[in-house]
C-alpha cells in the first residue's frame, strides 16, 4: 500500500470518527425515541441548570430554547367536553353521565373529547400557539364523592357512590389516555385529593376531620381505583386540609398511599393557588418559601400558582430542600410530557393526523344526542301521561325560564358549540312545521307573582314547563355568582318563583297535560312542583344535545333510562351538619330514612322482569367472585335499556353501610325479549377498613345480594355466607 493512499485511508478514518463522535454529541439520549422513557427523562434532567428546572415547576412552563423545551401551559380542562378552547362537542354535565350507569358509553365520550382535544393541539402547535386550554393534560375528572347536596360543584362528579364513582371514572380515563403502548393520546388528572366536597366559601381553610375508616372506604376509594385500574397520569391536591394538613403539603396521602402504598407513577399537580393557601388562610407555614420545600417534599411536582417557580431555589439556599429533591419533581412531568410524544417525530406519534374535521363532527354530536337521552330520569309519569303521540297534538307551549337558555343546556367547564339546542328548539324541530308551538319565558329566578304564557298555555294540548336551577345558582365559589352561599346552595328549594309559576300554570291549564322538565346538578325538593305537573323529567345539564334528547323522550323514540346517582332526601334537616365529613346519616349507604327519590330511582315506559338462573353459591372465601346468573324480560310495550342494580348487605357488624352498590349493569330488551347476564363481585370487594389493626378485612357472616333497578327495589336477592 503505498503513502499516500495510506494517508487518503487515515484522513477518511478520521473523518468517519470526527463525524461518528458529532453525531454522538449532537444524538442526545433524551431525543433518541428508542430509548427508555426513564433515561431520556434522566438525561433531560441533567442538562438544566437549576433555575431551569424550577422554571418549569409552574403550570405556566417556561421554554429552554437550547435544549428545545416548548413553553407549556399545563392548565387544561375536560369535564363533559374540550373545555374553555373554543368549538368543541358538549356533552352532557358529569352528574348526567353518572345517571346513565353506562360506564362503556362514558369511555366512548371521553376517546371523542381526547380525538377533539388532540386536534385542537395540533391545530395551535402547527401556527405556533402555545395557549392555556389547548394542551394535552387535563384536569379532570372530578371523583370526589357528592356527599352532601349542598355542595354546588357535585354536578362535576359521578354522584354519591364510591363504586359507581369508581366504574365511571375509570372509564373516562381510559378512554381519553387512550390505548396506545407508548403515547397518552392525553394525560387525565383525578381530583380533588381528597376528602373534598364543600363548603365553597371555605374550600381554602376548612379541615376535613374524618377516621381511617370514612377515609378509605369513601374518599379514597375511587381514587384508588384510577391510579391502580385506570392508571391515571396525574392526580390533583385539593384545597383544604385533611386532620389538620393541608392537603398540598400532605405527605401521608400524597407519599405514603399514593406512591408507597398504591404505586402511583405520575405527577401531582396542586389546585389553583392551593399552595397560597398553605400559608395565608390555613396558616400551617410562615411563607411561600417553606411551602415550596414542604409541598415538594410532600410529593407535589407541579404548581398550578407560582410558588414553586419563584420560592424553591430560595428553599435550596436555606438548606429546606435539595436539588435531587427538584429533580425527583421534574421528572414525574417530563415524563408525562415524553408520554404525550412532545418530544418526539410528530409522524411517531398517533394522533398527530387529528384535524378540524375531527372536532365536533356528525358522528360527535349523535354521541351527544345519545348520552344526553341515556342521562335524563323520569321521576314521575301519572297515568301513563308520557310518551306523547305527535299525530295527537295540535299545538304546544314550551315554557319556563330554562327553555331557552344557554346555561341550563352547558353547565360549567364547558367548550362553545353554534349548535347547541336547547328546549325549545329540540320540541319545535321534533314535531316539524305543521304543528303550532309557543314559547314563554313564564317566570325568572325571583319574581313570585308577575308570571307569563300561562294564559296562553291553556289553549295549547300539551305544556312542557322547563325550570329548575342554573350554574349561576349552583357551581365553583365565583363561578355561581347568584348563589348566596359561595356557589353551593343552602337547602334543597327550587326557586320560590318557579313553585309559585307552576302553581299559576296549573291553574291556567287545569285538566291538559303539564310535564314539568327540571335542570339541575344536584337533588332538589321535586315534591313542591309535583302536585302541578302529570309527569317530570330530570333533565340535569345534559349538553348541546339536550333539546333534541328531550323531545325524543317526550315524543317516545327512546325509553327514559337514566336513573339518580345521588339519593332525593325529603328535607335538608335529613342530612348532617355540611361541614361535618363523618358519613354517619349520608347518602343511601348510611341515611335509611324517608327520601323522595332513593339512589338508583328511573322510571321508564317498558316494564321488567327478573328471574334467577340456575343454582346459587351460598359459601364463599376471600379468593372468591359471587357469580349470580339472571333473565332480564322486558314485560312492557315500548323497547327500553334496564339498569340492573346489584347491592350488597353486610353482616350486622358496627358501621357496616345499610347497603352497598356493587355491580351495574345497563342492557337493552326488545318487546317481549329476553337478555340474561351475569353479576360477578369479587369477594374482595367486600371488604372493611379495621380500624384496630389499620388494613382491609372481610368480616365473616352472612350477606345478602339484592338485584334490582334501585337502591330501594328488591326484585331477587340471595343470602350467602364469607368465611374466614
């Protein structure tokens, strides 16, 4: 070989191990997709320096253009639909889903929101928007037990049941974390953490005094199943304080249950200035500087405020916190964030092709339509007086101050939609041209003697009233600016105006059909307008499709199906002290008193018939699923979805719930058909916190199973016996 090609040899050598050695440099591991999500999390971690990463310890991240950090605000809201971002599909309020009891059609709700929400985000990151609303990590669901009906936010949960609570939520994060082996197609966030629900006016300072028992077998109950079934990417601190903590610096929840104990993985995110509070209205710390290192330390990784982005390096330079422990924090949220793929090859990432046409389409809206006819409860239906013939009426008023409105129809946390139809609308496009429809606004929320259209429903065949409450009357403290008591309500009333309109309206309209439709997100005292009305529906807030799901049921093209996650107490002096958060006199579970309404309550216009299949197990151990096989018969004239209800009743052990949901069930039964299924409960499922020896037990004795389509209706039930 002679010199000089030797030397061509040695200078392209050189030149492959120059370029070999640039690309190693310039190949980061934390941009190399083929690697493990923990090393490319650990080398981002390493290259920043320290007020780096405090920067991006805020909800408001801040960019590291040097290493391709996007500015990102992780304030993002979902509850029943893209929320807050413009046009998006409106889905019924979270209390209306809870009242479907259809865990696979609320999964199906959600993986539209999450394909809505995902194009919304590529839309802004393709014109360079980086906004607050339009990213990928939502704060929701709320799965906080309604257990007091005070509480103006429990339209945003499931109701008052931990077990339904638990099925409803985790479907929801399911389906919108989607079912990708490496992507989030988005980040959910299970909230309030914990033993959260009202009162509003003092969310920033109360302290929730509860036992062991209350907490793991209420509070904590759906929590666990998110993070240890749904896997649930983020969980949210709540406001107040639990046994004297603050909940945002509470390491016993927040580290020893919630990682140690359940295993969570993700991050945690504070409420919105929740870590002000700390130290201004709970006044458990000096200042911000200390609640930095005392939230972070806690377990806290993300800041919805800015203590943690202007007050933890100061925590660093007193020795309060130290910088491994900042880092521990910023890798729970970069690794959320390389979940999402933001780091990524968009073309890597699955739902990068999301577009304008995957927002609020066709097939969204008929979702829509559907939930929002799945949600509505018939509470009262006289004589048979529902479902209407169209051919049989000539002419309709549509009345009261909700039948038009925007509110009742959105609830809160909701997007903005050119199609939503509310009441009127949806009755006078059911019944088409050829037939005649007033409308009236008939009363507002105060005036109890100037009333309108009640003359002029007496020469209509049919009136169909809309009243009940609104989100300005019950909602989040500022949110419900008409609301007396923060956004929560202080009894059970429906507006004085609306009982004193109804009573003119029956009088006006004498012996013609009134159905009286109620909006709210929260039981109300239905037994003042029920002398005036032939039939009512509970609408809820059931979203843009809310008109047009109304009249499909008033019409009959659906059976009413949706059945009360929360029970209808006779008065609020059937229920405890608001502030009191013992469930001793709560809910269906611990309150066995008199009820307008009981948990579980829906009628429909078919009938049904259960009968036990086969032979029933009567002994079982702690490894055991109780296994029940039974016929659902649809005994009536009309197709309709049945909502078993399995509840369990537990031997006669002190604090053991009078009742207890445990399986649901929704099926559909032709005229005339038959559909059976099978109940299963796993033994474990009956388990009771001990509180002497501080974990789960199942109690030895005999239980009973009751089948039925409420928390009152026993239609089946079989004893059996849990051994040791």
């Amino acid at each position: 070989m002679t010199t000089k090609l030797k030397q061509h040899l040695y200078s392209l050598l050189f030149l492959l191990l120059a370029s070999a050695l640039s690309n190693a440099q310039d190949k980061y591991i934390y941009k190399d997709p083929s690697q493990p999500i923990d090393a490319r999390v650990k080398d981002l971690v390493t290259r920043l320096t320290i007020e780096e990463k405090v920067s991006l310890l805020g909800y408001q991240s801040k960019s590291v253009p040097r290493l391709g950090i996007p500015a990102y605000n992780w304030w993002n809201e979902a509850l029943h639909g893209v929320a807050r971002a413009g046009e998006a599909t409106i889905f019924p309020q979270a209390i209306g889903m809870g009242a479907t009891f259809n865990d696979s059609l609320l999964k199906q709700v959600s993986t539209v929101i999450s394909t809505e929400a995902r194009a919304k985000y590529n839309l802004a990151i393709a014109q360079n928007r980086h906004l607050q609303y339009m990213g990928l990590t939502f704060w929701t669901p709320n799965i906080n037990i309604f257990r007091d009906p005070r509480w103006g936010r429990g339209q945003e949960t499931y109701g008052e049941d931990p077990y339904l609570t638990a099925a409803m939520g985790t479907a929801f994060v399911k389906g919108l974390q989607g079912n990708d082996p490496h992507y989030l197609k988005a980040s959910a966030t299970a909230k309030h953490f914990a033993v959260h629900s009202g009162p509003e006016a003092t969310r920033d300072y109360f302290d929730a005094v509860v036992d062991e028992k209350d907490l793991r077998e209420t509070y904590l109950y759906a929590f666990h199943a998110l993070v240890t079934d749904g896997k649930v990417e983020s969980v949210m601190s709540a406001y107040n304080s639990v046994n004297g903590t603050p909940n945002s610096i509470n390491k016993y929840l927040l580290t020893d249950i919630l990682r140690k104990e359940w295993g969570f993985k993700g991050h945690v995110v504070t409420d919105c200035g929740a870590l002000d509070d700390v130290y201004l209205t709970h006044k458990s710390l000096p200042g911000p500087v200390e609640t930095a290192a005392a939230a972070i330390k806690a377990g806290v990784d993300l800041d919805c405020s800015s203590i943690l982005q202007n007050d933890a390096i100061k925590a660093v330079h007193q020795g309060l916190l130290t910088e491994k422990e900042i880092d521990e924090a910023l890798s729970t949220l970069f690794r959320t964030e390389f979940r999402l793929g933001f780091y990524d090859d968009p073309a890597l990432v699955p739902y990068h092709r999301y577009g304008a046409d995957s927002v609020h389409n066709a097939g969204h809206v008929a979702l829509a339509r559907k939930a929002a006819q799945q949600s509505m409860v018939l509470l009262k239906n006289d004589n048979n007086t529902l479902p209407f013939k169209k051919s049989n009426i000539s002419s309709l008023m549509v009345i009261g101050p909700n039948a038009a409105a925007f509110d009742p129809m959105v609830a809160n946390y909701h997007g903005t939609s050119d199609k939503v139809v509310n009441f009127v609308e949806g009755i006078t496009a059911a019944v088409g041209p050829g037939t005649r429809v007033e409308y009236d606004q008939g009363c507002d929320y105060k005036d109890t003697t100037h009333f309108g259209g009640t003359w002029a429903a007496g020469n209509t065949d049919v009136t169909i009233a809309v009243i009940g409450l609104s989100p300005v009357l019950e909602g989040e403290a500022g949110d419900a600016f008409l609301s007396e008591t923060g956004g929560d309500k202080k009894d059970l009333s429906l507006p004085k105006s609306e009982i004193a309109f109804m009573k003119a309206l029956r009088k006006s309209v004498r012996h013609k059909p009134i159905i009286a439709v109620v909006t709210s997100g929260s039981d109300v005292d239905i037994d003042a307008i029920a002398p005036y009305a032939d039939a009512i529906i509970l609408a809820w807030y059931p979203g843009e499709q809310g008109g047009n799901a109304l009249a499909d049921l008033i019409f009959g093209d659906v059976s009413p199906s949706g059945h009360l996650p929360v029970t209808f107490y006779k008065a609020i002096s059937n229920v405890p002290d608001y502030k009191n958060y013992s469930m001793k006199g709560r809910t269906y579970r611990y309150y066995n008193g008199l009820v307008q309404y009981p948990f579980g309550f829906g009628l429909s216009y078919a009938s049904f018939e259960y009968v036990m299949q086969g032979e029933f197990k009567t002994k079982y151990k702690l490894t055991d699923t109780i296994s029940a096989k039974i016929q659902v018969k649809n005994t009536g004239k009309m197709n309709g979805d049945e909502v078993v209800q399995a509840y369990i009743e537990y031997p006669n052990v002190e604090r053991m719930p009078v009742k207890e949901l445990k399986s649901f069930k929704r099926v559909p039964v032709p005229i005339g058909g038959m559909l059976s299924l099978n109940i299963k409960i796993p033994v474990k499922e009956l388990q009771k916190w001990d509180m002497e020896n501080h974990r789960w037990k199942v109690y030895p004795g005999n239980y009973k199973l009751i089948l039925g389509n409420n928390s009152k209706d026993e239609k089946l039930d079989r004893v059996f016996r849990v051994n040791d």
